[in-house]
C-alpha cells in the first residue's frame, strides 16, 4: 500500500497554528476594559478578529482540506488583509526601541526573545508564524491550479 501525501492536509496543518498564535491577543483586545477613548474601537477590533479567526478555521478545515480553489482564495484574503497587517505591519511600530539593529540582524531579536523580553517574543512569534501561513498558501498552489479533467 503506497501513502499519497495530501499536499492540502499540509497546508491547514500549517494555517492552523498562526490562528491559535493571535487568538488570545484577540481575546484580550475584546476584553480590553480601559476607561480611554480606545476601548470601544479595541473591544471591536477583538471581536471583528475573533470572528476571522473563527471564520479562518472553519475555511481551512471544512474547504481547503478538501482542495477547494475557492477557499484557497478566501484564505488568501484573511491572510494578506487581516494577519499580514495584524502581524507584520504593526509589531515594528511597537518595537522601535527593540529593532535598533539592520533587519538583517535576527540573532539580536532571537537572542531579546531568549532572554524573556516579552515584545521580542511576540515580535518573533509574529514572524514566524506568517511565514508558515505563507508556506501554507504557496503549498497547494500548483494542485489547485492543475486543469480537472470533467468526468
């Protein structure tokens, strides 16, 4: 008996973890109780994320692991629209005093992580899990774009 390696399987194996990465940052922001201006725009901003992650999901394990191009496309869109921002656009602007180094310079970040400081883990954390959702969108990628043959 031969295994067949199920190239889609690999790809929501990949997707899920980034997902469960935000979620209690999400959770936080919606229980975010400050007495500031901010407090309704974060609740909000949690909510609306919680409701992607949610949606994220269910795409991931009740289309993509079936091949469907359409959830290929929707996760595409969650991906690039809401976790790249969320991830990667947002966290440096937080962490300027942490990325005073050239962004060739990992080892500085690998090492503030190391050592416990709790924006570098994040900003990290962060990193590397964008880079598996987008190994997990580029995987399939040649699958779904093969031409079926109607039967």
């Amino acid at each position: 008996m031969r295994v067949r390696p199920n190239i889609f399987l690999a790809s929501c194996l990949l997707l899920t973890p980034a997902f469960f990465w935000v979620l209690p940052y999400m959770i936080d922001c919606a229980r975010y109780t400050g007495t500031d201006i901010t407090r309704y725009m974060t609740q909000t901003a949690g909510l609306a994320s919680l409701t992607i992650i949610v949606v994220g999901l269910i795409v991931i394990w009740a289309g993509l692991v079936r091949g469907s191009r359409v959830a290929w496309v929707i996760m595409a869109v969650i991906v690039w629209v809401w976790a790249f921002p969320i991830m990667i656009l947002i966290s440096p602007m937080r962490a300027k005093h942490i990325i005073t180094h050239p962004l060739s310079d990992w080892s500085y970040l690998v090492l503030e992580a190391w050592h416990g400081v709790h924006l570098a883990q994040v900003l990290l954390g962060n990193t590397v899990f964008f880079l598996l959702m987008l190994v997990g969108l580029i995987l399939p990628v040649r699958a779904l774009l093969r031409i079926r043959k109607p039967a």
